[in-house]
C-alpha cells in the first residue's frame, strides 16, 4: 500500500523542486533593466514532469469545485 502524501508534504516538493530547479543566484538583469543577485525561472518547474504534477496537486484544491475554467498565458511569444 503507497502512502498518500499530505497537502504539506506536496507543498514542501514543490518547494525543493523549485529550488534545485528554478532558483538561481548571479548576477541579473531583469526585463525592466534592473539587476537582481537571484532569479527564479519558474518555466523550469512548470514543464517539469514532477513540477507539473505537483503544481496541479497543490492547486486544485485550493480551487475546489467554485471554479468554472482555468485560463492562463502561453508560454512563448505570440505573433
């Protein structure tokens, strides 16, 4: 018998996938042209296989039944 994992323990993965995937330390420079000493590319953690799962897992049920769609932008540019 899997042990079902708690909404703590779900979010604590995404957690340490975010940060042994999306987080970053350097030296940046934003899109609004400043500069930053870290940066978080959470595009790495969403197409993740595991981000992606644990992403909807923690999400949903947040949302719970209320919602009617989920919307949201693309990932690339659009013409």
């Amino acid at each position: 018998m899997q042990h079902e994992p708690t909404q703590s323990e779900l979010r604590q993965q995404l957690l340490d996938l975010i940060c042994t995937q999306a987080y970053k330390e350097g030296d940046f420079v934003l899109s609004s042209g400043q500069r930053s000493t870290y940066y978080i590319n959470g595009k790495l953690v969403t197409l993740h296989p595991q981000g992606g799962r644990l992403i909807g897992q923690v999400l949903l049920p947040m949302i719970g039944d209320a919602a009617v769609a989920v919307a949201g932008l693309t990932l690339g540019a659009d013409p």
